[in-house]
C-alpha cells in the first residue's frame, strides 16, 4: 500500500531527517493507467538540477496511484487560502499560469517564477539550520 | 519561467524524449508532498515532493502551487482519470 506524508507547512514542520537530498524541478506530470493491475497511475518526471546544463540533467521518474494524489491533491487545496499570495506585481505572470497544447497529446502549464527562487526556498527549508549552503 | 507539462493520457503520447542522451532514468518513490508558504521570492505558495530513489538517496522537487494546481485540475478533467473512482 502506498502512503504519502503531507506536510501542510514545511516551514514549521521541516524535513530535516532526509539525508543525502538532491534539489530538482517536476518537469512533467501526467496519466497512465497499468495494464497489469487496471490502475491509473500519477507518473512526474524530475530533473535533477544541474546548473546551466538543464538538458543533460539526470531525470527521476516516479508514480503514485491516482486516487492517492487525487486526494492528495484535495488535501492542499484545503490550505490553499491561507498560502502565500505574494507581491501584486503587474509583471507577475504566475498569478494566471498559462496553458499551452501543442497538438502533440502534451499541454505545457508555464507561470514566471524562477527556479532558482524555488530552489533557493527548498534548500533554505530542507536544509539543518547550521548546515545551509553546504552540499546536502 | 519554470515551464510545467502534463500528459493527460500517457498511452497517446509516451514519453520517448525524457532520456535523449541515454544516461539513464532513475526511478524513486514519492514520500512526502508539502507546501512552501513563501517558496518565492515574490511569496508565492511552492509545492514540494520529496522522493526515495531506489538507492536510498531523495530528491526533492518543486514546482509553484498555482502550476500544481492547474496541473490537478487539468489531469482531473481528463478521460483518464474519469475512468478511477475516486473515494469521496
């Protein structure tokens, strides 16, 4: 049985206890249903960061039955309005996440905030707090 | 921008390009999924996704929440996902 911890705040509940973390971006996300048990599954693709060499980062593929990240899904969207709203810039592009199908069975979701921004979040979150900025 | 994919029916459209230089893709289990409050610098929600690689390392990833969430809702409206019942 597949179970997934959900951490409605990690600045208060910090996952200090990983050890060996590695920082990526989902790249992608989508649907695929297993023809040995009929489920349909979450699969994401992750790349690894590796900085200026995006297309030759390491990719991590992982999956997680439907209905888990369905609920998974309700779950966060519960805390949705108490979560950050951030500046009301009027270049603030991720306000209205854009929504692009290229014809090719894909649509592609593009919003403006950086990665590094993400990244540099995670890293301030996850890492012990005399232990940020070393390699984790 | 972080650009953010989705398949909403992976048989139609696999995805042959996630390993063009044949390196090699790793596989991990997803054990955590949790939320960055301020994850931005313009302070905007993150979600993070904490995975076990096989050989016992993690990876986290993000993406921000308001990509997550149109992510969801696009999957959700799939034929796909139509087809699983979900629990109430």
């Amino acid at each position: 049985m597949s179970s997934i911890k959900v951490t409605p705040d990690i600045d208060a509940d910090r996952w200090t206890d990983l050890a060996s973390t590695a920082l990526g971006d989902i790249d992608r996300v989508g649907l695929q249903r297993d023809p040995e048990d009929g489920r349909v599954y979450l699969m994401a693709a992750i790349r690894i960061q590796d900085a200026g060499r995006r297309a030759r980062a390491q990719v991590v593929l992982t999956e997680i039955p439907w209905t888990l990240a369905a609920r998974v899904a309700r779950l966060l969207a519960e805390v949705e309005p108490t979560v950050g709203t951030g500046s009301d810039d009027s270049d603030d592009q991720e306000a209205e996440p854009v929504v692009t199908d290229n014809g090719d069975g894909a649509l592609r979701i593009t919003g403006a905030a950086s990665p590094a921004d993400a990244l540099a979040a995670a890293a301030a979150a996850t890492a012990p707090a005399d232990d940020q900025g070393s390699d984790r | 921008m972080i650009p953010l994919s989705v398949t909403p029916d992976m048989d139609r459209a696999p995805w042959d390009d996630l390993d063009p230089l044949g390196t090699g893709v790793l596989h991990g289990t997803i054990t955590r999924v949790g939320l960055l409050r301020n994850g931005t610098v313009r302070g905007r929600a993150t979600v993070a996704v904490a995975i076990r690689l096989d050989d016992g390392r993690h990876v986290i990833a993000e993406t921000t929440f308001a990509l997550a969430r149109t992510a969801a809702q696009a999957l959700a409206a799939s034929p796909v996902a139509a087809e699983e019942v979900l629990d109430p």
